[in-house]
C-alpha cells in the first residue's frame, strides 16, 4: 500500500468541497451479497460528513486495469440519506463518476445506498462476477468516497452478507461473524481504502485451502469452484505451487506483504481474469483447469504471472501509475516494465517451480517470438504506444489486431527482458543475471505492503550496478522506435533460434483445441473461430493478398465444406501439388471464391538450439530454492 507522511487532504478552497480527515470515524460499508445468484450487490455506506457542499465519488481508475474501468455504469438504484431524509443529488456534467449534494446543516453522517449490477467488468475484466455457486467481489464496485482524498487517508470499516453455507477467503483481517438461517455477516477490522480495493474476496459453496508454507510469512491456496471435482488439483501441482513460493522468494530476496493468498474461482460462469495484489491476486478461469491436462498447460502462468507483481507493479510501481486515489489518471508508458517485465519472470517462475517443463516453457516463447514477429502494426506503432495506449487497446476485440497492435508491453515486453538477462549474462560470463537486479530492484527489507514508485532512469541505474552498459540506448531502441521485426536478440543470446516447421507447436495446438478455433497466422496469415468466421488477417499475408478480412466467414475449401481438419490437409496439398487453395468465403450476404497461392506448407513456431551461444536459456531456467 502507499504510505504517506499526511494528517489530511483538504481540497482546494475554490472547489468548495467538503473532504474527509483522517481522524473523522470510518465508512462503514455493508454489501449484502444475498442476490448474487443475479449478478446485484445491494450496498449501504453511513458516510461521516460535514454540512455543506460534498461530492461523492466511484473509484475510475482501477490498479491492475491501468486505465478507467470502474463499473460506473452499473451502480443503479442510488440514494442518500441525512438524518432520515432524502438529499438531492446531482451527477457531474463533465465527470461521470462524481456525484453532488448538500449536506444539511446538523447532519454529521449521510447513507448511501444503491445496488451494483455485476454481471459484467468487476474490475475492468468481462463476464460475470457471481454465479450460483461461486462469487468474487472487487470492493472497487462497491464503494462511494469523498472526493479530494488520498485513498490511504480514508477510513473503511467493511462487512458483507454471504449465505450461511458458503466458505470465502479475502486478505482482509476477519473481525466477527453473526447471523443464522441462511445468511450471516462478516465484519473486516477497519482498513484503508487503499488496502480495501487491494483485497478482493472470493466465496462460494464448494470451497477448498491448501496451505503452502509452515513458516511465516503464510501463503495459501483458496479456491472456489462450480463443483467438488474442479477442486482435485494434483499433488504435482501442489508441489509446484509450494516450490512457486520458495522460488519467489529466493529471486527477490525479500516479502513485502504479512501474508499471501492465491484467490483462485474456477468457474466457466464467472469472468476470467487475472489481477494483481500486495497480499493476494484475484484468479479466475475455467472450471476444468486443474483437472485437465490442456487446459492447465494453457493457464499454468497465471498465478505466477500475478505472484510477481507483488514486487514488480505492487511494491515497485511506476511513478505515473502510483496515484494518489483512483480518480487520478494513470500514465502507462513504462507498462513494458510493470507487465513486460512480470511476464518474463512469472514465465521463468513457472519454468523454475515445475508447473512448465523447460520444453512447454520454450514453446510457449517460440509461440510469442512469432506472433510478434507477425504482427503487422509493428511497422508503424512502437511498443511504448501500446502502453500509453492501453486505456484504448483494452477495449477493442481480436479484428485486425495484428495492424492496430493490441496490449503488445505484455508478451514483447518478455522478448526485451529475455535480451537482457541474457546480455548480464554474457556480460559477466554467467556470474550475474537479471536475479541479482531483482533482489536489487525489488528486494529490500522484508515487511508489510508499501509503495516504492520509479522511473526510467531508476531502472537504469540499478541494471547498471548489475552489468555496466548502455542499457538506456538499448531499451529506447527497443521500445520508442519502429521495430519491423520482434526482439528476438534474448533468444539468439540465450543459445537458440526461431525456427519453423510442419510439427505443431504445443502451445498453439492446444489453445486451437480449448479455443475451438484454427490459427494459421504463420503460413496463410488467419486465424477461424469454430464458426469459420475470420478473427484476424495479418496485412502482407498470403490471405490478405487474396482480398480476405477480418469478419468474413469461411464456407469451403477446394469446393467442400470446410472443417479445421480440411483446411490442413488443403494446405499440405497445396504445396505437393502446387495448386493454390480456393476459399469460399461469405462477407455480409455476398458470397465469392478467393484463390489463396500458397504452396509453402503448415508453418509452426519451434525453437532450436543454436551451438554458436552456450546455451543461457536453460541456465535462465535452473531452480534457485530446490
């Protein structure tokens, strides 16, 4: 949590604002979780206030989301009350989140009330925030605070209603429980807001925790699934998991968090996401992910993913994206650092506590080298853009990613740091790595949550104490300019090269099998959804040359109806036979036969090792705790 040496944050006196003073007594927030089988929480706040003029405010910009993503449009059903009696309230014209009243005079507190639709963007992912069995609540969603304050300044003191059944899990310090029947209340000792929105909470009736330390500080395992079965993860995967945390700490050095907890829903109804906390990360996906082989493949990275940025986003963070509350506008352009960097580390942590093996984690980065050297818009955006751009990016769908360029910071940015942990590597003849700028950079003296913001040249600086070199020039190069090709000087470095074969790779064939879809980015330049309808053309691409576009549906093949299995074997005809391959394809109504002469075969991302570097790549990989 950020921590400031501040007694109060008034407002400025033009605005005429009534603001909240840390020695004023707490909000207390109660969501009544009772109808979360219909996606409404029904919220209550008693605001302590002052009279006179007041604004209210829904947090905007949400931590993790890195834009503004608050669900403002789903708070319905608002009411404030002073003393008994209705108060008029008034949205800003210009601001869509802040809401205007009078406080009368004599009146010290006001309830809020009003219900929050969460059926879609908790915490700016899609989907659902509950089902019939399971709920995961972002307290982001459901709070109303004065506006002008700093979020560590504000006082909460939260409870929730959850059914009597259910078993829950949060990193909020419990206080009581009461109620009978059906329903009972948790009380949360009085925290900050600040530490509020950083403690999800997952609940639900089928429910399980594993405990993965002895020693302090604890960490833990918490799950919530649609079914008893979706709960049997492995004894393999429990060992992974435990190996996780001594890997975490071994890299870093140091904890800065009191304890951790793994938040884990496993649900197909409830949004998937991945989000980001001091003490805990916000995980949901599929309800078959621990209990099937290929779908645990596809989301083993996730909770490292999410593990790292206790240090790396959490403890070390941006200065433009550590704002004073969440109203303030963030500045994305160093998230090749926030999430780049935590996609490489989460990626090697997966690799080093056993949930990948060497070879599922090198598949999976041949997968990323290729598609971002496949990626169109490279050749017009820089990387720095996609990350300024974020609050834009997030918002569109797959269609003509490739020449728009989507959240690219997240798998680019692992291309970059690859490059340099094998540059220290090879700089200091494997005496030192990108491990000794973590335990640098993120390490410190161990302790409860708090907030260390940087900036580029704080980065420079302690790569420099690491390995002397012109590390400034080499990520500006690699992140403010034009980059026709993907980074791939990591992989080269690292002792191996991006090759291409007819053999799947592991990773593409298995998301292709989950996702019910064909990717052929590699050699035709499309990928199909189950439908046969176009998701994505990568411009320069043999299908982009035939006049193919995203939103297009594929009919036949060759004049046949086409299958995924149809189209591979088009393709492998095609070049032993040297035909090109006849697409009939319908665009709005219209139907027209595409001819497609490609005779080049199935193209899949693999990596091969290359004898001219030792090979850095798998010493990258070797455990540090076991």
């Amino acid at each position: 949590m950020r921590r400031f040496l501040v007694c109060c944050f008034l407002v400025c006196c033009s605005f005429h604002e009534v603001a909240l003073c840390v020695d004023r007594p707490a909000i207390r927030l109660h969501v009544d979780a009772s109808d979360y089988a219909r996606n409404i929480f029904h919220v209550t706040e008693v605001i302590p206030v002052s009279p006179g003029p007041l604004t209210l405010v829904f947090p905007e910009w949400i931590p993790g989301n890195h834009r503004p993503s608050g669900p403002i449009a789903n708070l319905t059903g608002i009411r404030f009350q002073g003393d008994g009696k209705d108060l008029t309230w008034v949205r800003d014209p210009v601001d869509m989140y802040a809401f205007h009243l009078q406080v009368p005079t004599d009146v010290h507190s006001i309830t809020a009330s009003f219900d929050q639709l969460t059926y879609e963007g908790s915490a700016g992912a899609s989907g659902a925030s509950a089902s019939t069995q399971v709920l995961d609540i972002n307290w982001n969603q459901v709070v109303l605070y004065p506006a002008g304050n700093n979020s560590d300044a504000v006082r909460i003191a939260p409870s929730i209603d959850l059914p009597s059944s259910w078993r829950h899990a949060t990193a909020l310090v419990p206080l009581f429980q009461s109620g009978s029947g059906n329903k009972r209340t948790i009380g949360f000792r009085e925290t900050s807001l600040t530490t509020l929105v950083d403690s999800p909470l997952i609940a639900g009736q089928h429910f399980r925790r594993i405990e993965l330390t002895t020693e302090a500080p604890p960490h833990a395992l918490d799950m919530v699934a649609e079914s008893v079965a979706a709960l049997q993860i492995s004894t393999a995967d429990i060992t992974a998991y435990k190996n996780l945390v001594a890997e975490a700490g071994a890299l870093f050095g140091a904890r800065h968090y009191q304890h951790y907890d793994f938040l884990l829903t496993l649900s197909d109804e409830v949004g998937h996401h991945g989000l980001e906390h001091h003490e805990s990360s916000d995980n949901s996906v599929g309800e078959r992910t621990l209990i099937d082989p290929k779908r645990r493949l596809l989301e083993a990275g996730l909770l490292p993913h999410e593990y790292v940025h206790s240090w790396n986003g959490k403890y070390r963070r941006p200065a433009g994206l550590a704002t004073a509350n969440y109203q303030q506008p963030m500045i994305g352009d160093l998230l090749w650092v926030y999430e780049g960097l935590t996609d490489y580390l989460g990626n090697v942590l997966t690799a080093r506590s056993g949930l990948w093996s060497p070879e599922e984690y090198r598949e999976q980065l041949a997968e990323t080298a290729a598609t971002m050297d496949h990626t169109a818009g490279r050749s017009w955006r820089p990387l720095e853009d996609t990350a300024v751009s974020v609050q834009l990016l997030r918002m569109m769908g797959p269609e003509w990613q490739s020449w728009r360029r989507s959240l690219d910071y997240y798998p680019e940015g692992e291309l970059i740091w690859l490059e340099v942990d094998a540059r220290i590597r090879q700089l200091t003849n494997g005496k030192r790595s990108l491990d000794d700028f973590c335990r640098i950079f993120h390490g410190g003296q161990s302790g409860p949550p708090t907030v260390l913001p940087y900036t580029f040249d704080d980065l420079m600086k302690a790569l420099n104490q690491v390995a002397p070199f012109d590390w400034a020039s080499l990520l500006r190069e690699r992140v403010k300019t034009i980059q026709p090709h993907a980074p791939l000087e990591g992989v080269a470095r690292g002792g191996w090269q991006l090759i291409y074969n007819d053999q799947p790779n592991l990773m593409v064939q298995t998301s292709e099998k989950i996702g019910e879809r064909v990717n052929l980015l590699f050699s035709l330049g499309f990928s199909l959804d189950k439908n046969g309808e176009f998701i994505d053309v990568v411009p320069g691409s043999p299908a982009y040359a035939a006049g193919i576009g995203p939103g297009m549906k594929l009919l036949a093949i060759n004049s046949r109806r086409w299958s995924r299995e149809r189209l591979h074997d088009a393709i492998q005809t095609a070049k032993t036979a040297h035909q090109p391959i006849e697409l009939l394809i319908e665009n709005k109504q219209f139907f027209r036969t595409y001819t497609i002469p490609y005779y080049e075969g199935e193209k899949y991302p693999h990596l091969e090792r290359a004898s001219s570097e030792p090979d850095r790549l798998s010493d990258i990989l070797k455990p540090l705790a076991h």
